[in-house]
C-alpha cells in the first residue's frame, strides 16, 4: 500500500503521503471554550455545503518543498470533482509537465503524454486513499473527519480577499500518522470549502494545494472524466 501510495502522489508532484511541513499557526487565537464554539459552527457550516455539493471545478497550484535542500517545486492545471457513491476525480496538470490523473470505479489512472503512456492503478482496498486526502474538505461531513482526525480551529485568515477558517487535522491512524503529521485546510467562510490545504511530512517537507477560480454544482460531462489518449500504450502497476 505504502509503495502505491508513493508512487501515486509523486506522480501527481504530491511525494510521500501526499506532504507537509513547518509553517507556523500564528498568534494564539482566541480561549480554549470560544475556539471550541468556533470549530463547531465551522463544522456544522461545512456539513450543510457537504449535503448541497455535487460537483466543484478550479484552478490549482501544487507546491512541493523539500525543507533540507531548499528546494520548491511547482504545477499548475485543473480539478474536477463529481461528488456521488463513487467519487470521480480528474486532474488534468498543464505545467510544468504535462499530466493526467483519474480517480473512477476505484481506479487510478496517470496519463504522461510525454510517452504517451497509461499507467493503471487497482484502488479497490484503497479507494478511501482518495477521499482522506485528495478531496479533504470537499464536501467531507464533520462525522468522517472526527473518526480520522483530530481537529482544531487555529484562526481566521485573509487568504487572496476571502476570509478564511484556519483548520488543524492531527490523523488518528499511526501509519498514516507516520508519514503525514497535520494537515491544515483554509475554508472559505463564504463557500464553506477549501481555497487551499497544507499537509506536513514528519520529516518538515510540506505541500501546499491552492484553489481558485472555485465553481460549484455545474454540469460536467461524463466526458469530463475521462482520459483522451490515442494508441496509449497501458501499463498495470502494483
């Protein structure tokens, strides 16, 4: 599992259990009861956008930095999201290189049109990989993060004009704890969903994924997720 969840992420510039690392939380935010209150109003703000999502579309910017050699690294492109019992998730990366990564039927797929080539991932014992971390926030119901995480309200933060909730996640679970040590999620107070997420690796590397452009509940074609690769040669990975 560790081996796949590797690989996948680091093709998508995400290495080694979707990273993170050492940004700092600020100034202490308010008493321990008043950011108790604010976690659950924010909690139950998220559960209602969580019932009325169907699908999201955004720009995206994935940055990857590697703390001990002082190095950064950059995608641009795209995510769709359809929210239904079997989540359909594409990810289309335009820059530096280009990429394409499906999530369906409790498969990943990764497009590298470079030689032009497929390679096939089985999710079916791992499909909530996809959920837990990818799609944090993304119409996530607070019961589903509780069992996961441990959570805390840090702040409120102006992000780009919007305002956001800051959010600590801590992972209950010890191996994804391992190799993910927090994640933090700016929610937008207006849309109630993430404008951008940073997951912290034990080691100090971190990645930050930033949205914009965010439009939800529009119609997406079927066709919207799928891979358009003529005579692409398809590649069974382990």
């Amino acid at each position: 599992m560790k081996r796949l969840y590797q690989r996948t992420l680091a093709c998508l510039g995400l290495a080694v259990a979707i990273a993170t690392a050492a940004v700092a939380c600020g100034a202490p935010g308010p008493g321990k009861g008043k950011m108790a209150r604010d976690l659950e109003e924010i909690l139950s703000r998220m559960n209602e956008s969580a019932k009325r999502l169907k699908t999201v579309s955004a720009n995206l910017e994935y940055t990857k930095v590697t703390v001990l050699v002082n190095d950064k690294s950059t995608e641009n492109g795209q995510l769709f999201f359809h929210k239904s019992k079997n989540p359909e998730i594409l990810i289309d990366i335009r820059k530096p290189e280009s990429k394409v990564i499906l999530f369906k039927k409790n498969k990943a797929e990764i497009y590298l049109p470079k030689i032009n080539q497929i390679q096939e991932y089985d999710l079916e014992q791992r499909s909530g990989l996809v959920e837990e971390f990818l799609l944090l926030g993304f119409g996530s119901e607070s019961g589903d993060l509780k069992k996961s995480y441990t959570l805390r309200f840090l702040k409120e933060e102006e992000l780009e004009g919007d305002t956001t909730a800051v959010l600590e996640l801590t992972p209950r679970k010890k191996n994804i704890a391992a190799q993910l040590s927090k994640i933090h999620l700016w929610i937008s107070e207006e849309s109630w969903l993430p404008v951008q997420q940073q997951f912290f690796e034990p080691g100090g590397d971190y990645l930050i994924a930033h949205y914009t452009a965010v439009k939800v509940n529009r119609k997406l074609p079927p066709s919207t997720f799928e891979i358009r690769a003529k005579d692409a040669k398809r590649v069974k990975m382990n």
